[in-house]
C-alpha cells in the first residue's frame, strides 16, 4: 500500500466510526445554522497579482513533525492580516496532527476569510462535516477519487454551497477528472510515491488547464521568485504550509514573502 492508499483506508474507518455517533441526517439539523459561505474562486479570478492560500499544518508524513504545539487561532489570524486570501486548515488527525478542533479555532477567529477543509475526502458525509465545521472550499484529491466520484461529490459539495478545489499531479489524472462542476484546479507538485516536489510539475501541467477553470499551484513552494514564474504561467493561487508553518511566526513569514512578492513591478501575467 502507497501512502496515500494507507491514509484514505484508515480514512474509511474514521467515517465510519463518525456515522455511528452522528448521522447525516443529524448534521442536516447543523447545517440549518451554519453560515453563508464565501467564495475563493471569485476572489482568485479577481486577483492581480499572485494570492497566498496559507496553510495551518503541524505535520506530514514526509516531514514529520514541522511546529507541534503552535496556535490555530493566532497563527490564522497573523495569516488573515498578512494578507492571505484564504485558510487551508488540515483535519486530518493521524497523519497530519490536524482535527476539526483547529479548523474550528481558526474560523472562529476569522469569520469573514475563505477556509479550505484540507482533508482526503472520499464520502458525501464529509461534505456535511465540512460545511458544518464553517469550511467554504473542500478539496478533491484526483489520485484517490473514480471520475465517477469527482462528478458526484463535486454535485454533491455545489448542493450544501461548498466550492470545489481538485488537485491533480499529472495530465491522466487531469484528463480524466476535470468536470465542469470543479471551481478551481490544483497542481499539487508533491509526487506522492517519492515525496519530491518540483514546480516544473506546474508549469508542464498549465497549458493543459483550461482557462475557464482557476487555477493554483501547490506544495513545496518557498520563495516570490518561484510564484511570479509560476504566476506567469497562468497560476493566480499559491498554496504553502511547511515554508511559514517551520519558523516560529508563520505569519511574520507570510508578511515577508508578501513583502518580496511586492518588489515584482511586472505583476501581470505574459501571455505565452
Ligand atoms: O507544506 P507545503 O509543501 O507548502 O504544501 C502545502 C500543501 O500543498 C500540502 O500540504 C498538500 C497538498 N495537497 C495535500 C493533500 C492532503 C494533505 C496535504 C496536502
């Protein structure tokens, strides 16, 4: 079994589990309550220069423990106020030390931002989950999913208002998932086998995507350099844990990468 293998079968189990404690039906009931999302698609096709999505991650299977004991709402909200156009907030408990306990201090301290449940969803029951803990955006890991299920719990997630962020690692997975029901399409440039990240799995993949769709780069991402060449290639989103997650702010991190992404004076994409 790969890792991701490992993390979706454990995934299974965790749902079920859930299922037993709390029926949909139950977080219907939740969801009467729960507040009007806000879009991320919106705000990163609206964007003229490159947008940070910051990520609140305190381990990974490939780095293992980056910042254990760190503050959910106090990192968010350094985050929120360095300008980051939304949260990725991770609650997966076994392999990412995250849980719905940091995702839910994060939202409380920032009602107004766009926030990612940054998980491996398989089952329509985490989509209530998601919507019921104050996410906007869910995202759909093309390498786990059937196209089949792309379609339906892209619908599905349209359905409870949540917006839809799909990442792909390579043009099969893309070709065979991108559905018009997908919001925005994420490059992951992790390959999962070996744990390598590489921004040329961006930029070979931009071409591919097509214009109608938003799309952001992920992972291993660490300098302005870097995200204004990917910004050129047509990526208006870039998503980055471990980068501020390592230092001792990951706010004051963010603030400086937004300072050096600012000394870019030709902000506008070329056109290719
Ligand atoms: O910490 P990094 O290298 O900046 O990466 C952030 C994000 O892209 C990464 O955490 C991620 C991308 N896709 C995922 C899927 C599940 C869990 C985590 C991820």
């Amino acid at each position: 079994m790969n890792i991701l293998e490992k993390i979706v079968a454990r995934k299974k189990e965790e749902i079920a589990a859930a299922k037993t404690v709390k029926s949909i039906s139950d977080l219907e009931k939740e969801l009467l309550f729960a507040r009007k999302t806000v879009s991320l698609a919106t705000a990163l096709k609206q964007a003229e220069k490159p947008r940070i999505i910051s990520e609140f991650k305190r381990k990974s299977p490939s780095k293992g423990v980056i910042n254990g004991a760190v503050d959910p709402a106090k990192v968010t909200k350094d985050y929120a106020n360095a300008d980051a156009v939304a949260l990725s907030v991770l609650t997966d408990i076994d392999f990412f030390g995250g849980s719905f306990g940091d995702f839910a201090a994060a939202r409380q301290a920032n009602p107004g931002i766009p926030m990612l449940r940054k998980d491996f969803m398989v089952d329509p029951y985490q989509l209530y989950e998601a919507k019921a803990i104050g996410a906007d955006v869910v995202l759909l890991i093309a390498a786990c999913l059937t196209p089949g299920e792309v379609v339906s719990l892209s619908e599905k997630a349209h359905e409870l208002g949540l917006e839809v962020l799909l990442e792909v690692h390579n043009a099969e997975e893309l070709k065979a998932t991108l559905c018009n029901s997908v919001d925005i399409v994420g490059v992951n440039n992790r390959n999962l086998k070996t744990f390598d990240t590489s921004i040329e799995t961006s930029i070979a993949l931009s071409e591919h995507i097509p214009d109608s769709f938003v799309k952001i780069s992920e992972s291993g991402l660490k300098d302005a350099e870097t995200i204004q060449r990917l910004y050129q290639h047509g990526y208006k989103g870039f998503l980055i844990g471990e980068t501020f997650m390592k230092t001792v702010n990951p706010g004051a991190a963010l603030a400086d990468l937004q300072n050096d992404l600012s000394q870019f004076s030709n902000q506008n994409p070329l056109v290719l």
